[in-house]
C-alpha cells in the first residue's frame, strides 16, 4: 500500500468534527477528501455523472447516548456546485442521520429538497432520539445526483435544542369557551371566499373555518420585503372582514385566522427565518397587533392562529414558542377575551408535543396538525418513491413508515398530544388533516383520524375545502394528473358524518 493510497485511512482517525462534546471521525468516501483551508477542514465530495445513482457519502458514529429523550438539532455550513437534480425530494445533498430504533428498524432524519449551485450556507435537521438509542452515523455527501458539495466539518455543530417538558400549569378557559362543544370544520381556499363557499358550509353542517393568510406556500427566501408583505396583508385583512360578516351572521359560520405565511418566509433549512432574524420577529408581533386592533369583540372569530407549522431545527434567538408568547402578550393587551392558538414545533407535529411547554397564560388553545403516516398521506405528490420512478402503492390499514398503521396506531401517535391534554387541561385544536385523494382507504384513514378527535373532545378542520384538488373530497383521480370533479366521493361521506355531529349536544371539551 502506497502512502497515496494511505491518505484517506489516515484521514479517518486524525479529522474530527466539533459535535458539541463528542468528536466525530470520518471515513471521506470514494469520492470524498478532507483538507484543511482558510475557513476549516473542508469535506468535499466529486460524484461523476456515471456514479450519481448510488449514495455516495462521507461516515461518521455518533454516540446517541447522551441526547436520549431529547430533540437534537443538526447544523453545518454547505457549499454546492451543479448537483444535479434528484429523483427523490429526500436525496440529492446529503446531509443525514441513521440509526436503528428500539425494533431494529432503520430511522432516518435528513435535510430535502437539496441541489443546484449555491455558496456557503447553514442547513439543519432536527431529530427526536429515542430513550433507548445507542449508535447512529452521520453521513455528508451526495446521493441520486452528481456534481460537487463542500462540508464545512470545523462549524458541524449537533447538540440539543428541546428537552421533555417538566410544566405542570393547568390551563383554564373563560366559561364562554370552556362550555363552547367541539368545532367541526374546514380549511378555506387561498384564493377569495364566495358567499358559494359559505352556502355549500352550510349545507355541509360546518361551524369552523380555519382561514389561511397565505402565499408562496413551499417556497423558501420569500416575504422578505415587509412594505410589499403588508400590503398584501392588508388586502387580505380587508376581504376577511368583509367576508366574515355574512359568513357568521347568515351561514353560523366561526373563523380561525390563521397566519399561514409570516413575514421573512423560510430559511434553506426550511426553518421560519423570524426565529432567527430580529427584523422579521418584530415585524410578526406587530402584525398581530394590528390584526388584535382591528378583530377585537368581532363575534366571528373564534380565535387567533398565530404561526402556521413552525419549524425549529437548530438554536434560534426567537424560538418558537418563545415567539408565540410574545405574539400572545402583546393581543393580550388589546383583547384580553379571543382565544389564542399556539403550534406546536416541527410543522405542527403531534411528536412535538412531548416537549412542548404550556404557555403561562390562560385561554389558549394549542394545535397539532396530522398527517401521519406522511408516505401514505402524501404517496406520489413530492417524489415517487419507487426505483426509477416507478410509483409505489400504499394502503390504510397497512405498512407504512416501517409500521403497521390502523386505527390504535393512529391513536398511539396522536398519545404526545393527548398526555398533554390530560396533563395541562388543554383544549386541544387539529387545524389539518388529510389523506391525498388517490390513496386507497383514505376515508378509512380520516374515519379512524375524525374518531379519536371526537373521543377526546377536540376541535378539527379539514385539510382543504376548495383549495388544491389534491386534498379535495369534490375529485377523485388516479394520480396528479387525472384528477377530476367528482360529486360524491368516500371521503367527502365521511366528512359529512363528522359535520352531521355539529347538529348534535355534545358534551364541553373539559368533560372529555
């Protein structure tokens, strides 16, 4: 052997990466070296265009043991020069954790959507570590594409960011809401209401609607000119007020205004850029000044939504909750009697709730949203999951996610956020849930979802009326592309059972 050929094995016990109090050592990869520059020790990873179908990454264990049972963030600086395009949303620029669960099933948490040309920037994931992890590995490089991508390995920083909650506040609710039976109900469109949609509500025996302030949905590095973003805000504000009116007044319908798009958008890391960035921070608790000022004792609104689907994955200056205190304080000044909504962290997720801490405030409401098993959820709509392309079928009650999900897997996912409605009397809201329209037992699925929500009391809006067809229970389809109206559907019945509820005295949330 060649001290050539040596280089790469040296590299692998004298380049370590700063992971907090833990160093990592990497094996570089076929096509990964490791050099020391101006800026660092520098991984950088060459696939050719003849070897981007495999994954081709540079290694590193990771002791899990001292993170059990907490959330821990990912970060670290990448560069990229025309990585190509993957096949999978999930591969293109790696940046990933493995390890094996407690059933021996592989769990993988990554950053997506990663590839094409840009210069140094930080990108972070964050994970949940099971209380009885041992080893994962760390991998950086490329998979499913060619091209070239540099790691910053000097500034990889892996620590944790949420610990399990200790709080044991107990919330209480002004009689007005606490005696207020579970709302049933929908997401609105994006585009302006109709007093249509209002009239086909009501025949649906709808009482919510979840009202979304929202554009360049998906979309990263948006919304961050704050006179261009208000005064699309205030346009909307304006079609609101004048539909919330007849919306409550003629049709019995209650609103939820919903902050769906917040100023500063998202970061490359998909993280909400007002968590980090003190500009946009403040701008978010003066809108909700504004929005207090103008609602205030408007009998058609039901409450204030702060943030829709924070996502935190690394430290930030503005966390996520502690934002939504501030945003929370501040209404509380202009209108001490709307109830608030807090979001829980990692897009709303029920798993989130494990740690999220109860605001010291009373009347507030705290949401999850669920889409759980996302690969059956969402099958073919970012990627097609199968090999070349080729689409992969899932169904309810089945395999999904490396687990069997029927009606008390469901429940079992939805526990976090149960425990907490038990723990801290909280009056617990579903602002979504869906199953895309060509996945087969959707209406089983959303059956089993509307069940629990009501066996526990909470408040549900569906994921979405009249927005994309997609989601719509009014079309049917085999896939994006064949979507079609259609006007009866499996799961458009099953709505209407839950609706039928609305009709109905059911008992208050806090007796459930």
């Amino acid at each position: 052997m060649t001290l050539k050929s040596l280089i790469p094995f040296l590299l692998l016990f004298a380049i370590a990466g700063n992971a907090g109090s833990a160093e990592l050592r990497w094996k570089p990869g076929r096509f990964g070296r490791i050099t020391q520059q101006e800026n660092g020790r520098i991984l950088t990873v060459t696939v050719p265009q003849e070897a981007e179908d495999g994954q081709n990454c540079a290694e590193a264990a990771i002791d899990l043991v001292p993170y059990r049972g907490t959330t821990v963030g990912f970060r670290i600086p990448i560069r990229a020069e025309q990585v190509s395009k993957p096949l999978h949303n999930y591969n293109g620029v790696k940046f990933m954790l493995n390890f094996l669960d407690s059933t021996g099933k592989n769990q993988w948490y990554n950053i997506k959507h990663c590839y094409g040309s840009f210069d140094w920037q930080e990108l972070s994931f964050a994970v949940p570590v099971p209380p009885d992890a041992g080893t994962g590995r760390v991998m950086l490089g490329l998979q499913e594409s060619s091209g070239t991508v540099q790691f910053n390995l000097s500034r990889l920083e892996i620590k944790t960011i949420f610990r399990p909650s200790q709080s044991n506040y107990r919330i209480t609710y002004p009689e007005k809401i606490r005696n207020t039976p579970p709302l049933r109900g929908v997401m609105s469109p994006t585009r302006n209401f109709t007093l249509d949609d209002w009239k086909t509500l009501r025949e649906w025996n709808v009482n919510l609607v979840r009202a979304q302030l929202c554009r360049n949905w998906g979309q990263t590095d948006t919304d961050l000119d704050l006179k261009e973003y208000d005064a699309w805000l205030d346009d909307r504000l304006d079609h609101f007020e004048k539909m919330f009116k007849p919306g409550f007044e003629e049709y019995g319908l209650r609103f939820v205004i919903d902050l769906h798009s917040p100023p500063g958008g998202r970061n490359s890391s998909r993280d909400l850029r007002m968590f980090h960035e003190k500009k946009y921070a403040d701008h978010f608790i003066r809108i909700w000044e504004k929005i207090a000022r103008r609602f205030k004792g408007n009998p058609a609104i039901w409450a204030y939504d702060l943030v829709n689907e924070p996502c935190q994955s690394t430290d930030a200056p503005y966390d996520y909750l502690s934002l939504q205190k501030r945003a929370a304080e501040a209404i509380r000044v202009i209108d001490p009697d709307t109830p608030i909504i807090v979001e829980s962290n990692n897009w709303a997720n029920p798993g989130a709730f494990s740690y999220l801490e109860p605001l010291e405030m009373d009347n507030i409401i705290y949401q999850c949203h669920m889409y759980i098993p996302g690969s059956y959820t969402h099958q073919n709509l970012t990627n097609t999951w199968g090999e070349k392309g080729a689409k992969q079928v899932l169904v309810y009650p089945g395999w999904s996610d490396g687990k069997f999900y029927d009606k008390e897997m469901v429940r079992r996912e939805l526990d976090p956020v149960r425990e907490f409605q038990k723990r801290h009397n909280a009056r617990i809201y579903v602002g979504e849930f869906s199953a895309i329209a060509w996945a087969p037992g959707a209406e089983k699925l959303l059956a089993d979802y509307i069940d629990i929500f009501d066996e526990y009391g909470w408040d549900w809006s569906y994921h979405a009326f009249r927005e994309w067809e997609g989601w719509s229970v009014e079309h049917e389809g085999e896939d994006s592309s064949s979507l079609r109206p259609a006007a009866d559907t499996p799961r458009k019945q099953v709505l209407l059972r839950g609706f039928e509820k609305n009709l109905r005295p059911s008992p208050p949330a806090e007796k459930r």
